[in-house]
C-alpha cells in the first residue's frame, strides 16, 4: 500500500508540473489530475440471497457496521467509502438526501424496513475508515439475485455496469442454484476481476468441506467455461467475531486471512499498476499532441520563406486524401449504427408477437384459476397482469441491451481503429513534409468496455408506474367474469403493443445519441489535431512574413518550450517503468 501511494503521489506531482506548462493549460492533462485524485474503484460483493455477503463485509471491515438477518435483507445498493469518521447517508430518487445514524440502517436497507423499496432509496453512502476503503475503493454491497422479492435481483442485475471487481458469494448448504448459474454466466462478460468466496464453512465437517469446494469448482468452471476457478473458504461469522471480540484463533480459523492477503495484493497492485498506467499513458498522449505543433512550428519557422509556402501547399493536397478517408469512416459508421437500430427493431417485432401469445395463454389459464378462488378477481388479475408485463419486459430489456452491448462494442473500437489510423498517418506526414522526428504515436484508447453502453440504457424505460396505471384504467368496475375475461384477452395485445412502441423509441433515441458521441469524440480527435498543426503553421508564416529578428526569438522561445516537455516526458517514462517493476 505504501508502494502504491508512493508511486500515486509521484505521479500527481509530475502532472501538476506539467499543467504549468503553456501548452497543458486546457483540461486534458487537468481531467487526468482530477481522475488520479478522485480515483473509485469498484469492488462489489455479489451473490444470491443469504449467502453472507454483508456479514463478509463487516468481517473484512472488522465492524458489524452492516446490519445482518435470517429473512433476505439488502432491498437496495449500499456503497462503503473511506472517511475519518463514520457517516452515513441516504440517497432517495427524488434527489434528496438524509444523514442517518447505524441504527437507522435498517429502516432504509432492509426488506423488512423498506419493503419493495417503497421509500423511494436510490442507495446508501457509507463514510467508514478501514484500510480496504482507502486509495479510492469502494465497497458495495449489492440485493441478493434470487430471492423471492424480484425487485432485489433487479436491483443487483442494474449494478452489474458499475463493476471494477466483484466477490461472488456462495456457501456450502445449499449448493449454487439456478439464478447463481444464470447471474454467473451474465456477469462474466461484464467483470474484469472476479473472486469467489465459498463461506459458512463453520457449518459442515472438513470432509464435506472439500466436497464442496470441488463440487463448486466445478460448477463454476463450467460457467466461466475457465480451465480452472480459485475458490476461497471462509467464514464469515467467525471471523468478525474474531476481530470484534479479540479471539485471534477465531480468525485463523475462519481461514479470512488468506483470502484478505490475496484482495490486497489486487488491490494494491493489480488495481494500482493498470489505474497509475493509464493515467501516464494519457498524459504521454497529450505530451504527443503538443509536441507535433511545437515542432511543425520550429521546424516551419526554420525554413526560407518560399519553401514554407510550398510546403504548406503540399501539406493541403496530402490532407484532402485523409479528409476524404475521414468522411468515409463516418458513413460506414452510419450504416453499422442503422444495422444496430434494425436489428433492435427486428428483435422487438419477435418479441411483441412471442409475448402477446405467451401472455394469453397465461391469463386465460391464470383467469380461471383464480376465478374459483377469488375475492375481488378484478384487482388479482389487474396484479397478475401488471406482474407478468413488468417481468417480461424486463427480463427481455436486460438481454437485448447485452446483445445491444456487444454490437455496438464492436461497432465503436472499428470506427476507433480507422480514426487512429487516419490521426497516425497524418502525423507522419506532417513529420514527413516539414522534415522531422517524432516519438512513436499513441494511440488512443477506445475504452470499448460493455459498461459504457449499458449505463445508456440502464435507466428503466419501461415506466412501470406508467404501465400499472395503464393496466388498472383498462379494467372497467362493472363486468361479469366472462366480459372480464374478454377484456383482459383483448387489452394484453393493446398493452405489449404500446409498450413495445415506449421501447423502441427509447432505444433508437439513446442510439442516436451513442451515433452523436462517436462522432463528436473522434472525429473531434482528427479536427483539433489538424486544426493545431495549421495554426502552428501559420504562426511560422507569420513570423517570416514579419521580420527575422522576430522569427529567431520565437525559435528561441519554441526551442526552451520543447526542452521543458521533452523533460517532463523524460520523466513520465521513467515513471511508467518504475510502475512496471514494482507493481507487479
């Protein structure tokens, strides 16, 4: 831990040198300062319900600062930061907020003091000084998938975009069950770094124990579709009543240790040497772009009055080549974002007419099943109804934004590796035409990760609120069992009609604002570069046209300017290397 923060602070003192610098006075290497400072990481512990997950918490905190119980507990998202001091705070959907103390935890976090979430809790911000909170990891304590309140395993699949790492959480008894299996195979695509804590072991003999560490491994190896799935025994319990209560064999015994030893060294090295690494390597990428227009400029400024002239002329002619190359990698992109919309569009066509049948099939069945047993049939049909809609939706919302992922995942590190290309050929011929040597270019990351486009759609669309009502004025009072049966019949086509309509205006309106992004963030990547190299340029010209005296001045000037960067990049390298060698 003192490594890394060592090497964090290194680094925060040679970017800030580098923001006095005139040409890193933009927000470039200012968002890099910004990111380094406020770094979060996102370590979730994730899992079915009543696995343990917050008691692993408190153990690893060595707190019983989560609240902990037989029924399933978490309804909403709980995030542990560090503070000096213990702070808690509820974040409602409204915007409000409202500091709490421990006790009041469980009125804002539990089913049982918030039951279906009914307060409105957007999630919990937890304060707490432990050494796992610090250099900006968060831990985050997610609803179990599974349970028998649907909104939890909603809630948990809704965080799965905002995973840096995960702990999956599974026990001895029972073994993984089917909504493990299938959230297994969901996350993986979407989690870099996965740990898998088997916990309660206190509850079987050492026999079954390795029993069923093999029979998990298993299971999970099968998931993952991994040769090989490290699993961590633990329990949980008895390790924070080891810590809490000073019985250090207690911990031991828990076998705790062993999987905090292997979290930390992630932490603290893995975590760190790819955090610090791109940090420098956006900080060499803004260094790259400032020298190209510091040396056009001295090199320009160099050269006899009419040979500048020529070259400028020839530096046009060859850029009209990768302006026309510019313009066509932003119409192939236009077609491959009309394939993505066209197939969101086909998709929802085979949905709508699936669903429609399924849930006629299920009302009707359902309708007569309830019409012998009943008190106010209307209202348990209006629930039904509504319950069958919201799950349907989505369940098939949540999949289609995977596929969704996937496609435009690839459609946006395509359109990156032809803007790169044509930002790297342009470099070279700039070095080309005015005659000097640049370091190699970086290349900039597209930061394809799944993540990013789930959290475009990760917002409900869906408008359950919206679809209850909806659901509730389409069921007159006044009609017999039969009429009500009609109506019902009649009205499911008419609901998962205008739902599938909501859907897809969402989607096409996220997608054109994706298409918007893409093309504002790297064609803008082209624009500026090419913009700097002309002013630089006629900044030479300039100075030609003026006097000689003024030119050697700013030659002078330009020769210092290089000389500080050079320097300062000199030392980000040496930086990097270090980082290398020593977080590994």
């Amino acid at each position: 831990m003192g490594t890394y923060q060592h090497l964090k602070q290194a680094l925060e003192n040679e970017l800030s040198r580098l923001t006095r610098l005139p040409e890193f006075q933009g927000p470039a290497v200012t968002r890099l300062l910004d990111k380094l400072r406020q770094n979060r990481f996102h370590l979730v512990v994730l899992g079915a319900f009543k696995r343990g997950k917050s008691t692993l918490i408190n153990a690893l905190l060595g707190d019983s600062l989560l609240p902990t119980a037989i029924i399933p507990l978490t309804s909403v998202v709980t995030i542990l930061t560090y503070g000096e001091q213990l702070k808690i705070e509820v974040l409602f959907h409204n915007g409000q907020r409202r500091q709490i103390s421990q006790k009041e935890l469980v009125a804002y976090i539990t089913e049982k003091g918030n039951p279906g979430n009914r307060k409105g809790v957007m999630e919990v911000e937890i304060t707490y000084p432990s050494e796992y909170l610090q250099d900006g990891v968060c831990i985050i304590d997610t609803p179990g998938v599974g349970s028998v309140y649907s909104h939890n395993t909603e809630v948990a699949y809704n965080y799965l975009p905002q995973v840096d790492a995960a702990v999956f959480v599974v026990t001895v008894d029972p073994p993984l069950s089917a909504a493990e299996h299938e959230f297994i195979r969901d996350i993986r695509d979407y989690v870099h770094k996965l740990f898998f804590v088997l916990n309660k072991i206190d509850y079987v003999e050492e026999a079954e124990r390795r029993e069923a560490l093999e029979f998990t491994a298993q299971i999970l190896q099968a998931d993952l579709a991994a040769e090989q799935v490290k699993i961590f025994p633990v329990s949980a319990k008895m390790a924070l009543d080891g810590k809490t209560n000073g019985h250090p064999e207690l911990l031991a015994a828990s076998l705790l240790p062993s999987f905090e030893d292997h979290l930390r060294q992630f932490l603290y090295r893995e975590k760190g040497r790819v955090f610090l690494n791109s940090c420098v390597s956006g900080a060499l990428k803004a260094i790259t772009d400032s020298t190209l227009a510091l040396k056009v400029e001295r090199q320009a400024s160099s050269l006899p009055l009419k040979e500048l002239t020529e070259k400028i002329a020839r530096f046009d002619f060859e850029l009209q080549v990768l302006e026309k190359e510019r313009e066509m990698s932003l119409f192939l992109l236009t077609g491959r974002l009309k394939e993505v919309i066209s197939q969101v569009d086909k998709d929802l066509a085979a949905f709508q007419k699936e669903t429609t049948a399924r849930l006629h099939r299920e009302v009707e069945a359902t309708f007569h099943q309830k019409s012998r047993t009943a008190g106010d049939l209307r209202k348990e049909m209006e629930d039904f109804l509504f319950a069958a809609l919201r799950d349907v939706f989505t369940t098939w919302r949540r999949q289609e934004i995977q596929k969704l992922s996937q496609m435009l995942g690839d459609t946006h590190q395509d359109f990156a590796d032809r803007i790169n290309s044509i930002l790297e050929r342009l470099t070279q011929l700039t070095a080309r035409i005015f005659d000097f040597s640049l370091r190699g270019f970086a290349i900039e990351e597209a930061f394809t990760e799944l993540q990013q486009f789930w959290f475009r759609f990760k917002d409900d669309p869906v408008g359950l609120e919206i679809l209850q009502m909806t659901v509730t004025s389409l069921l007159p009072r006044a009609l017999t069992k039969g009429l009500l049966l009609k109506k019902l019949l009649a009205n499911v086509s008419e609901l998962v009609d205008k739902h599938c309509g909501r859907l897809r205006y969402d989607f096409h309106q996220r997608l054109q604002e994706l298409a918007n992004d893409f093309r504002q963030t790297w064609l803008s990547k082209i624009d500026d570069t090419t913009q700097s190299i002309r002013q630089a340029l006629a900044r030479a010209l300039a100075q030609k046209q003026a006097s000689a005296q003024s030119t050697a001045a700013r030659m002078g000037e330009l020769d210092q300017r290089l000389t500080d960067i050079l320097q300062a990049e000199a030392s980000l390298l040496s930086l990097q290397e270090r980082i290398q060698t020593t977080l590994q």
